[in-house]
C-alpha cells in the first residue's frame, strides 16, 4: 500500500466528517450533495481495499452494517424517567411554587425547550468516541441500537475536541426525529417501490430505529436533537444552559427554539410563542418540556418514582376528530375490573386511525350523557390514548340508546359490585376467565417473566381449554397434552416448555411486577425489591414499613399487604417456588450505617483516581449514605481530587470545602 494512499484516507475522512457536520448540523453546506457522494465513493473504495484504513469514526460506517440477529438490552446508569404534564397555566405555577417551596429559594429560573414528538434515545462516548446507543425503553433498560444510529449524519461518531476537552464518558439523550418534507419523500418513495406507507413521522422514526438491518437504518431520513445528559466522568456542568452550549460545541444539533436562563413569566409566555409557531415547523412537537436551570438545584428536587421533580411537559391541546359511536361494550381486566369502551367509526385523529376509545366508568359516561349512536368529539390523550371528550347533541336524531353498566360480568355472568369510594365496578369472582386470562398475559409477559412464545392467543387457548388456572400451572405443563391441542405441533409444545424452564431464574423486582398487584408496576415493584431482599421479607411486612418506602404511596401499600394476605395467593406462591423458580435480588441496598462519618454527606470526585475508578469509588460511598454529585457548591462537603485535579480543587478550595486525597478516601473507606 502506498504512503498517499493512507494520506488521502485521512484526509477524506476528516473532510467528509467536516462537511457532513456543516450539512446536517449547522445547516451550512460548501459542497454540493453530488461532490459529497464522490468523495465517499472514492473513501470507500480505498477502505474496501485496504480495511484496515478504516477508523471507527470513519463516514463509511454511516452506510451500514451486516444484520443482527437480534437486539441486545442494556441498563442505563441513571434512569430515563418519563415527565409529569401539565395541561394549563395553573399547572406550571403549581410546578413553580413546589419548587420554591421544596428548595426554600424563590430565585429560579427555567430552560424551556419544544418537546420533540419523535424517539428517546441514549448516546454513550467514552474517550470521545460513540460506543454505545440505546432505546429508552421503560426508562430503567433499553434496546442497544449503535450500528442503526451510527446511520444518522447529525450524530457524531468522535465529539468535536473543544478548548476543555472531552469528558471521560458522556452519555447524551436526545430525540430521533424525521422531519416533515423528508416523512413526504419517504412515503412518495415507498408508494412508487409499492410498499406500505408510514402513518406518521413519529411511526417512522421508531420504525426505522428498529431494523435489524441498518442498512435500512441508513437509507432513512433520521434525525437526531439533544436536549440532555445521564452520566458525566471527567467535566460537570452547572447549568442546564451551560450543558447544551457545550454538547452544540461538542458537534450535537441543540435545538434553536430552546430558551434558557428565563422567569416563570418568560416560560409561559414563550409557551404561546410556541403554540402560534407549531404549525410552521417542519417537524412535530406536543408542548413544551420545561426544567429547572441550576443543575445543582436540580439535584436538591430529586426524583419521585417515575419523573423528576425539577422537570415537567406543559402539552399542547390534544388533536380532535369527530366520529360516530357505533357500539360500547365492556372489557374485564386482570384486575377485575369493568372498563366500557367506544366501537367508534374509525377516523384519522392526529395521524392515527382510532377505532376505539376509552370510556373510563359509569360515572363518567352519565356525566357526558354518552349514547350508542352519538356523534363525539374524539382526542388522543397526551396525543396518545384516544378519549371522548364530549357529545355533539346538536347531531342527534332522536334514535340513539343510553348505555348502562351490566350487573353481570360480560365474562363470567357473576354479579359485580362498586368499590368503596370508587367509581370502579368490579367482578368479584376471583375465577373469572377474563381475568385469569389477562393476569397470566401480565405474568407471562416480556417485563414479567418473558416467556417467549406465550403470547395473547396461546394464553386464551390455555385457559379455554382448563390448562390454566393459575399462574402456578404454567409451571406444570405437558408438553404431549400442549402437542394435542388445535394448532400446537410437537416441536411448539417443546419450544414452549422450554421457554417455561428458562424463565425460572428471575430479578426479585420483575417477579414483584409480574404477580399483577393492584397499583404496583415495574417503579413500585422496583422500590419494593431495593427494600426487602427475600419474598419472605417482603411477604411479612406490614402496611406502615411500606409506607416508610420513600416514593411509595399509601395506596400501593395498602395493595401489597392485601395481595400477600390472600391465602390463595399465598398457596400460588408456594407452588411456583416449589416449581424451582430461583428469585435473585441485585437491587436490594444493605442497610447503611449512619454512624459512618461519611454518611449523609455530598461528596464529588476530580481528576484521575489511580486505586479506584470513579465508578468504584462512586458506589463504595453510596453504599455508605454519601451523595456523589458532579458540582462542587456550598453544601459539598468534600471534594476527592485525583491526579490533574482542575478547576473544580480551586473552586472547592475556594469556597473552604474539605480536600480529600485518594490515600485519604480509601483510609475512610475502610475505617
């Protein structure tokens, strides 16, 4: 190989990173799009030749890679909680005056930005280098998607070196999007190919993330918005601003519409600005996600169960379509309880053709006056779960029926009853089909014990046919039973039984989930398993220890105590253990010694440790009670300072804040 040869691959690698760059995030192209694809064209040849020219950050790996079988998960390091909403002004104030009064500080200001109707993903750089993607899956666990995202020109594959470096690790969330004229192009072309087009872009962007083939990935128009961070090893922020200054300088798109550093005043009034704008973007929006600047304040706020309590999405009105109820029937939940639901003309509402709506209860359809062949006004709730919002009686004709809740379970023909104080009807009859068929699709199910291959259908026909009476029977199968049964070949019941066996060894917290207790779902179930490390544990505990639980609500307690209670359940129980189900605990945190001169205090690590990795050192101290934050102020307690210990010493030292040696922090550690 000639020496101009490698000279050449540099230097086209670096030009073409650079005018991607231009293109795809400062809008600011020099080159002409047919130029561009020469010069990659010439780049791959030479790396198709000679591979090992080619770099991980290289263009060429923006084309695609071989399929995968399947994709992987991964945890995130720290949660991607979903947001509270906020409907109307009110709301944000409420949201403001919490604030105020959680942090005893009336000077806060906001960074507000347009929440992104598109896919939430996790980008992770070490060294400076793209290592990792991930869905956001349920926020705790995600599916890595590195060789799909690698795709996306707006995505850097090496961070932009600025005058502070680069962090040792960043992991940075964002948006995947598609823009409207490119969702327009995509369907025009797929309608000539003959394919089937897209409902929306939000659809396609999620659509295409999910091949297992990015080369497909590639040949879709995504692109990418950040908008924060998860874990940072090697730079801190102190701002939400200062944050997305530095990703933009790092190489990311930062969206242009987002304001910072404003007054409650600034938030909502930019919330109209907004509003009044939607419609000439060219990409989706649904509101405003509004969060609290000082990311040290942010700190202070925490986090409830599942969002944080610094942050908070400020919708925009629902989209709304009418349409024709043509029926209401009534559904049974694993649960119990009876949902009525809208057989609804189907008609396009946002994007989406809904054929169905949601009810809620009895309540709530004699407060509307909701009639069989009333006209209605239908929204996507949150721009997702289709509602009636109101009848249009001006459209009656005289002919429509009032609707009343059956005193019978559709299912089981047993009486119902109303709970206490709710306005739920429930079937109490624990043997109800409905309910054991919908309680075992939550056992059997992909957060619960994931046995793959028992899906909806199979469970009907397992308990139409008297297999299933419990979750305890799933253990017990035939497979030469399941091989006799309509549409069960031998080597499907043996797929099956295998499937079963793999699932005995579970995570205390999705055995928790996957039990189905009332109001306890995969947070509550979570809270639960860091508390008590045994199902024994937790079996005897009482409704005040649960309480205690922070983020757990007297609610979900009082749910917990009930199930374990049940004899019945009890006896079930029994059974799926004496089955060899194996239940781990990982998340179960021992108790802290308080007396511990490090507990309950705020530490933050700087500079390079040489015994510990900052990771080690960070779990050694919160297994003590100590806080780890990323920023040193007033209520930091000590600062740990590693080798090439930089700014954050001199401000620490500044502000009189206790200098800790890694000699010094190991001795305490093991006092």
């Amino acid at each position: 190989m000639k020496p101009s040869l490698e000279q050449e691959a540099r230097k086209l690698q670096k030009e073409l990173t650079d005018h991607s760059h231009r293109y795809h995030v400062m809008d600011d192209p020099i080159i002409s799009d047919g130029e561009y694809d020469r010069l990659l064209a010439r780049l791959v040849e030479i790396e198709t030749r000679y591979p090992e020219l080619s770099v991980a950050d290289s263009p060429t790996k923006r084309v695609g890679a071989p399929p995968l079988a399947a994709f992987e998960s991964a945890a995130h390091s720290i949660p991607m909680l979903s947001l509270d909403n906020a409907f109307g002004d009110e709301d944000v104030k409420a949201f403001h005056e919490r604030n105020i009064k959680n942090l005893d500080f009336d000077k806060i200001f906001y960074t507000a930005e347009p929440k992104l109707d598109g896919v939430a993903v996790e980008l992770t750089y070490e060294n400076g280098m793209l290592t990792r993607a991930t869905t956001r899956g349920d926020g705790f666990m995600g599916e890595v998607i590195t060789e799909n995202v690698r795709t996306i020109p707006s995505v850097p594959l090496r961070l932009q070196k600025t005058q502070a470096g680069v962090p040792e690790l960043l992991e940075v969330r964002g948006e995947i999007i598609i823009t409207h004229k490119d969702f327009e192009r995509l369907n025009k072309t797929r309608l000539e190919k003959g394919e089937a087009v897209f409902a929306n872009p939000r659809n396609a962007a999620a659509g295409s993330l999910r091949q297992l083939d990015s080369r497909i990935t590639a040949t879709r128009p995504l692109r990418i918005f950040v908008y924060g961070v998860g874990q940072v090893v090697g730079m801190a922020f102190e701002t939400q601003a200062g944050m997305l200054a530095a990703l933009k300088n790092f190489g990311f798109p930062v969206n242009e519409h987002i304001q910072t550093h404003i007054s409650l005043k600034e938030v909502l009034d930019f919330y109209r600005r907004l509003a009044e704008i939607r419609s000439n973007l060219d990409y989706e929006i649904d509101g405003m996600v509004i969060k609290v600047d000082r990311l040290d304040l942010q700190q202070a706020l925490g986090e409830k169960i599942k969002s944080p309590r610094w942050a908070i999405a400020y919708k925009f009105a629902a989209v709304q379509a009418t349409t024709l109820i043509q029926d209401i029937i009534v559904q049974v939940g694993r649960t119990g309880t009876l949902t009525p639901v809208a057989i609804l003309e189907p008609v396009n509402v946002g994007g989406v053709m809904v054929s169905r709506a949601t009810l809620h209860n009895a309540d709530e359809i004699r407060r509307k006056d909701i009639r069989v062949g009333d006209t209605a006004l239908v929204v996507r709730a949150g721009d997702v779960i289709p509602k009636v919002v109101k009848i249009i009686e001006s459209a009656r004709k005289g002919n429509e029926r009032p609707f009343e809740m059956p005193d019978t379970c559709p299912v089981c023909n047993s009486r119902v009853r109303r709970v206490e104080d709710e306005a739920a009807v429930k079937c109490i009859n624990i043997a109800c089909r409905a309910q054991l068929t919908e309680r075992i699709k939550h056992f059997v199910s992909k957060k619960g014990f994931d046995m793959d291959g028992l899906g909806k259908k199979i469970v009907d026909q397992l308990v139409n046919e008297g297999l299933l009476s419990s979750f305890a029977d799933l253990f017990t199968l035939d497979r030469q039973r399941l091989s006799e049964l309509d549409r069960q070949a031998e080597k499907s019941a043996a797929n099956l039984i295998a499937a079963i066996e793999g699932s005995k060894q579970i995570s205390f917290s999705r055995f928790i989930f996957a039990l189905g207790i009332d109001h306890t779902g995969e947070n509550a179930a979570r809270l639960l398993a860091r508390q008590f490390e045994t199902l024994d544990a937790l079996m005897g505990a009482d409704k005040q220890q649960l309480e205690n639980i922070h983020g757990m609500g007297e609610t979900t307690a009082a749910a917990v105590v009930r199930f374990f209670e049940n004899q019945e359940n009890r006896t079930i129980l029994q059974q799926i253990l004496a089955a060899g189900v194996m239940i781990h605990n990982d998340l179960f945190a021992k108790k802290i010694d308080a007396t511990h001169p490090l507990s309950g205090k705020t530490l933050v690590l700087t500079g390079t440790l040489e015994t510990l990795t900052r990771n080690d050192a960070k779990k050694h101290l919160e297994a003590l009670g100590a806080k780890v934050t990323s920023s040193v102020s007033a209520r930091t307690d000590f600062l740990v300072a590693g080798r090439d210990a930089g700014s954050k010493l001199k401000k620490a030292q500044d502000l009189g804040v206790v200098i800790l040696d890694e000699a010094q922090l190991i001795g305490i550690l093991h006092d």
